[in-house]
C-alpha cells in the first residue's frame, strides 16, 4: 500500500524494479547446468579442451544489477590455450597464433596463421545447436558471442569464447574475427567492494537509475557506462547510516548530469573512454537528469511538507505508470 513515499519506493523496487527471486534462483540454476554441459564438450573431438578453471560468470546478471525482465545471461568460457598458442598484439587488435590443429580444421584466417574468433563462436554455435533444452545457437549481433535461446524461459544466454593470457586478463573475440582484452573479475569485484562500502545499498540504486534510463526520455546510456559512473561517485563517498533510496536517486541523478558531460575512463584500463557520445549528445543527456533532479526536489518538498500524495504523484512523473498510485485518503 502506497501511503507514503517510503513505502512506494520499497513497493516499487521489489515488484517492477528488481528481478523476480523465483525467476533468478531458476536462471542460476540453468546457467550453471549449461557450463556443465559445455565443459562436457571438452571430452568431444570437434570441440576445444575446456579450461574449466576459468570459465567466468560477467555481465549484469553477474553482478547483481540486471533490472526486470530478464533477458540475457552472460557468460565467458575459457579455452585451453594448451600449450601451443601464442598471441601478438597491434594498434587495432591482438592475433592468436593457430596450432595444427585449428588449421585442420579450418580455424584459420584465411591466408594466415591466424585464430579466427568468429569461426571458433561459430564452433560453439554448432555444438551448442546439439542440446535438446535450446531452441536456437546462432551469431550474436555484435559478433563477439554465441547466442543460445531457451524453449523453456524467457531469457537467452550471450557465450563468449575466450582465451586466459598469462599476463592475468582475457582474450575475447573482437567483431572482427580477432581478439581484444578484457577482464570481468576487476569489474564484478569492484561492484561488489563499493556496494559493501554502503552496506550492500548501492545495487538498489544503480537499479533504479537504470530503470529511470530505460524509460528513454532521452538518449539511452549503455549499461556498462552508467554502472562505472555510479561507482565512480559513490566510490569516493563515505559510508552512509541514514541511507533512504529516494535521496540517494535524487542526489545520484545530479550527479551524473555532471558526469555524462566527461569522459570516463575504464576502470580495467584496457578500453580507455568509455564515454563515446557527442558532445552535444553529451548535453542532451545531462539536460534530461537535471530535469529529473527538479522534479525529484519538488518531490522531496512536497515529502517534507506531509504532502505524501503530492510527493508519490511527482515520483510517478520520473518513473512512469508502474510507480505505485497513492492509496491514502
């Protein structure tokens, strides 16, 4: 029942915000169920030797910061380099080095001595369209994943085929049938470091700024960006005991009004900027949560002055129709 702006916010984060509690115990358990099925894989002759190790679970889901509905899974497999491997980095992008038996069968770059990433997702793609709880294994859009679809739920599961380099970080397929670095654990380590910081508040509120940003009243921010923005702010803030998820929102979307006008650096220092909008696209952006910060603080005036009505309506006007109506009197 909305009868204060408390208990919207907590309404509103537990039924329209968060993912459902059922549905995630499920797609865990089907996440993990498909690593096993693919490191199975590693026993076949027409697939690579899985380095079971370091396989990674990455991405939002990962990290606890997937707003509803589920969509998508992410995950790295990691392939044994086994011993035979070697890669060179240039300008553009990093080649792996094939052995013998990615010539035989016809991993290769053509005319070279080159891995081709996108002929070793399309490896997983064959292998993958063998399993009988799947629908379809096809080329993700961006060319650097297998997509697999499930017959029996809603979200799909985005694999991406990687290599663990000896100099600690992951070669993934770049889109262009070569590789580039990454490395997820700085990443999910990081997310999980500062939201400790706050007492395990802040998934909460990177939730709900995603949320807010895909209602698209302006330019859509890539989730990643707007994830290392949030941490960004909140990494230099100290602990907060009277934390109250409408404030810190209000505060976060002035905040960040002030940051999308920035570059912002990768915080694995491998991607460098990860801020490649315009700049006039840049103040687009940072125009549309100011105005979200206005009416946030109206919000806030009207919540101070026991107008909780007034104060869940103009909460309504930043969220949309699924914020919770005012049931009071």
């Amino acid at each position: 029942m909305a009868t204060t702006v408390n208990n919207a916010f907590e309404e509103f984060i537990k039924d329209k915000v968060n993912l459902d509690q059922n549905q995630t115990t499920i797609a865990r358990k089907s996440r993990d169920n498909l690593i096993d099925n693919i490191n199975n894989f590693s026993e076949d002759i027409d697939f690579f030797s899985v380095y079971k190790d370091k396989n990674l679970k990455f991405g939002s889901f990962a990290r606890r910061t997937k707003i509803r509905e589920l969509d998508d899974i992410d995950l790295m497999i990691c392939l044994s380099a086994e011993g035979t491997r070697m890669y060179s980095e240039s300008t553009d992008c990093i080649y792996i080095y094939g052995n013998d038996s990615d010539k035989e069968n016809n991993l290769l770059t053509d005319g070279t001595n080159y891995l081709n990433s996108t002929k070793v997702i399309n490896r997983f793609i064959s292998k993958l369209s063998d399993l009988n709880d799947y629908s379809k294994a096809e080329m993700h859009k961006n060319h650097e994943a297998a997509t697999l679809k499930l017959k029996s739920y809603t979200w799909n599961f985005d694999i991406v085929p990687c290599f663990y380099a000896v100099n600690d970080f992951y070669l993934i397929p770049d889109g262009e049938g070569n590789w580039k670095k990454t490395d997820p654990r700085i990443d999910n380590d990081r997310t999980t470091k500062i939201n400790q910081k706050h007492n395990g508040k802040l998934l909460n509120l990177i939730r709900l700024v995603k949320y807010w940003n895909k209602r698209k009243v302006t330019l859509k921010i890539g989730s990643y960006l707007l994830e290392c923005m949030i941490l960004n702010i909140y990494e230099d803030k100290d602990e907060d005991t009277n934390w109250w998820d409408d404030i810190e929102f209000k505060n976060v979307l002035h905040e960040l009004s002030l940051a999308i006008k920035n570059d912002v650096d990768d915080p694995k220092k491998i991607q460098g900027n990860l801020n490649t909008f315009s700049i006039e696209d840049r103040k687009k952006i940072s125009t549309a949560l100011e105005n979200a910060y206005k009416k946030a603080c109206k919000a806030r005036e009207y919540e101070k002055q026991g107008e909780q009505k007034k104060a869940i309506e103009k909460w309504k006007e930043i969220f949309g129709e699924e914020f919770p109506s005012y049931t009071g009197e």
